[in-house]
C-alpha cells in the first residue's frame, strides 16, 4: 500500500520515520506515540474545563461570599473544598473534546493512515483509546468516592460557620431558597433588615404552615444548634391541612421568633448521602428501604440518585471515549481539530442539559433515579455502537 507522504504533517511523519528506524519495534513506538498524544490532549481540556468551572464556582459562591464580608481566608478554603467536585465533572468532558480533537488531527492529517499501514486494525487502534478512558474513570472515581465526601463534609462545616459569623449570607435579596423542608421568600435585605419574607413549610402533623412578615431583623444565634435567629414584626402564621384545605388556622402577631437550624444544611440527616463513600451510602439505603413505607419512597429515591451519580458521571469517561474514537474515524477526514473541538463541546453542552434534567425529574417529578441518571451514559453508548457499526462496514 503507497502513502503520499505529500498530504501529511511532516514534522509528525519525520519523528515517526526516525522513531521507527530506531531499535524499538515499530508498533510499540506507534502505541507509543498514539498514548502520549491521546494524554496530551485530554490534559489540556481537563485544564480548560477546570478552569471553566472553578471561574463558574468563584462567581456563584466566592462572590456572593465576598460582597455579604466573609471572612477572605474561609473563601479561600469554600474555593479548595470544592475542587473535588470540579474535578469530577472536568475529567469526563475532558476526554470526550480531548479524545475528538486528538483522533480528528491524527485523520485530518493521515497519521492513522501510518497505523493502517503498518497492519493496525481499527480494534487495535481502539484499544488505547479505550484504556485511557477506563484509567481516566478509575481516577475519577476515586477522587467522586473518597475526596468528594471529604471535600463535601468540610464545606458543609466551613459555610455552618460562615454563615453563623455571616447571616447574610443565606439570605439574598428578592430571592427563593429552599432551606430542607422549606421555601422561604425573601425581599428586600438591606444589612441585618429584610422585608417582605415568606415561608413555606410541611409540618409532620399533616399541616402545611405559611409565615409572612413585612419586617424582620436577622440576628446571630442565640443558641446550640440554631444557625440564625429571624425577630420579625406583624408576622402572620397560618395552617392549612394537607388533606383538607378547608380545615385551616390563621394566628397574628406584633413580635414572632423563628430559629433557622444547623440541620436545614444536612435536610435533617445526620450526614448527607454526597458526604458518604458508595460503601457507607448503600449501606443506609438498604436500612433506608427496610424502613420507608411503601408509596412513600421519594426521599429513598433522592438518595439512590447520589448513590448512581458515584458511577454514572466518573463512568462516563469510558463512554465518551467511545464515542470519540467512532465519530472521530468517520467525520474527521478533513480538520479534525477543528471538528473536534466544535462537536465536543456542543456534545459536552447536551450532557450536560440531559444530566441536570434527569436529576430534576428525580427531585421533582420522582421518577426512577436509575434512568434519570444513567440514560445520559447509555445514549452516548448506544450512539458511539451505532457509529461503530458503519466503521467496520468502511
């Protein structure tokens, strides 16, 4: 088989020649140099990616923390604890743009044609790629596992403390925040002074409660366990039943007390299933199924959902690379990098939307917490086998 060497990288084919005339056998040196460009790559979006999304958590929690004066230090740290979750979500897009940009220049550029004509299947070709994937998940599911837990424990501990020394903190002006069972509206804050606050809470005796005041001053906590004290003014309490909302009770008041406790982080568990190994998790969520009647296993499902987010989003490397190797072999014929970084990012995008729709069906719609989560994962396989299928036929 002829190769018009004319239509390829020189630089690359020159470093390929002298390789191949070295004493190492040729097909090592071609592993070789597939592994290292394959790494190289995806060390690079996993760069770009982490800085993407520690700039996206500075803006989002470093802000906020920073304007209502938390102390720099223990934003510094809130910034640290959360770069196990950053990690976690770089590495699987890391390798899907990583792995499309890498296989699209080495088509684009005829490189592969070497490995074809040195007697490379496409399967040998495509074991590599698939053991990166699968070293890239391993990791990641180490560091999900073990340093996320970790990571998750210290900033729920470090914001506690914040927010007792910051109030202000938790609450945003003319916002909605969900603190455990409860919503609260909140209007106006101007300091220590909010206006306008609504909450709306399921009380366990059957009764949901509504409380709205025009003013309140938000003060530190006056006891253990309590995370800030609310002193709000003409506050208004009522209580409607949640099977009759016929039966309900309005009470008035000039002077009203509400406690915000600590437990409103952990929604009212001793630990929260994200600060948990996939060990410990499964081991409350078989006492959690012993002990929930049946019909009533929406929180056992938000809790099954963490357990299958420890695989499914580590996992997905081995999945998008996969699909990286198909679509790469099929499309990339002409700029690859181009294509790659362009389709991976778009692909990136769209699972992204399909991971954070599927965890709001599970919160919101209670549907199967395996599906939701793991249906992502299985189309981006389903797609990658299907493309595959066309490349053997080539």
């Amino acid at each position: 088989m002829k190769i018009n060497f004319s239509l390829l990288n020189r630089s690359k084919i020159s470093s390929l020649v002298l390789r191949l005339k070295s004493k190492e056998p040729g097909s090592r040196i071609l592993i070789k140099y597939l592994y290292k460009e394959l790494l190289s790559y995806f060390l690079v979006c996993f760069a770009f990616f982490f800085v993407v999304f520690f700039a996206n958590t500075i803006l989002l929690i470093g802000e906020q923390l920073l304007s209502k004066h938390a102390p720099f230090f223990d934003v510094c740290k809130i910034m640290f604890y959360s770069t196990p979750q950053i990690i976690s979500q770089s590495a699987p897009f890391a390798t899907l743009v990583g792995f499309l940009m890498c296989l699209g220049r080495m088509v684009s550029d005829n490189e592969i044609l070497i490995f074809r004509a040195s007697g490379f299947s496409f399967r040998t070709i495509f074991r590599p790629v698939i053991i990166l994937g699968i070293i890239i998940s391993l990791v990641s599911f180490l560091v999900n596992d073990y340093f996320l837990p970790l990571g998750t424990k210290k900033y729920n501990q470090l914001m506690t403390k914040i927010s007792r020394s910051t109030p202000t903190v938790i609450l945003e002006p003319n916002s909605v925040k969900r603190l455990g069972r409860s919503t609260i509206v909140i209007g106006d804050v101007a300091g220590e002074k909010v206006s306008d606050i609504i909450f709306f809470s399921k009380g366990s005796d059957g009764y949901d409660n509504i409380i709205i005041a025009k003013n309140s001053i938000l003060t530190d906590a006056k006891s253990e366990g309590v995370l800030m004290q609310l002193n709000m003014d003409d506050a208004i309490f009522t209580s409607i039943a949640s099977d009759n909302k016929s039966t309900y009770n309005i009470m008035k008041s000039d002077k009203m007390i509400m406690n915000i406790f600590d437990s409103v982080f952990s929604s009212g568990f001793a630990r929260s299933p994200r600060e948990m190994t996939f060990i410990d998790l499964r081991k409350e969520i078989q006492i959690m199924k012993k002990g929930t009647p049946k019909g009533h296993d929406y929180k056992l499902n938000a809790w099954l959902m963490e357990y299958y987010k420890k695989f499914a989003r580590p996992f997905s490397s081995i999945f998008f690379a996969f699909l990286a190797f198909s679509i790469s072999f099929l499309f990339a014929k002409h700029n690859g990098l181009t294509l790659g970084l362009v389709v991976g990012i778009l692909l990136c995008v769209l699972y992204w939307a399909m991971d954070i729709s599927g965890q709001l069906l599970v919160i919101r719609v209670e549907l199967n917490s395996f599906w939701c989560i793991w249906l992502p994962n299985i189309l981006v396989g389903v797609i990658g086998f299907i493309l595959s299928l066309f490349l053997v036929k080539k």
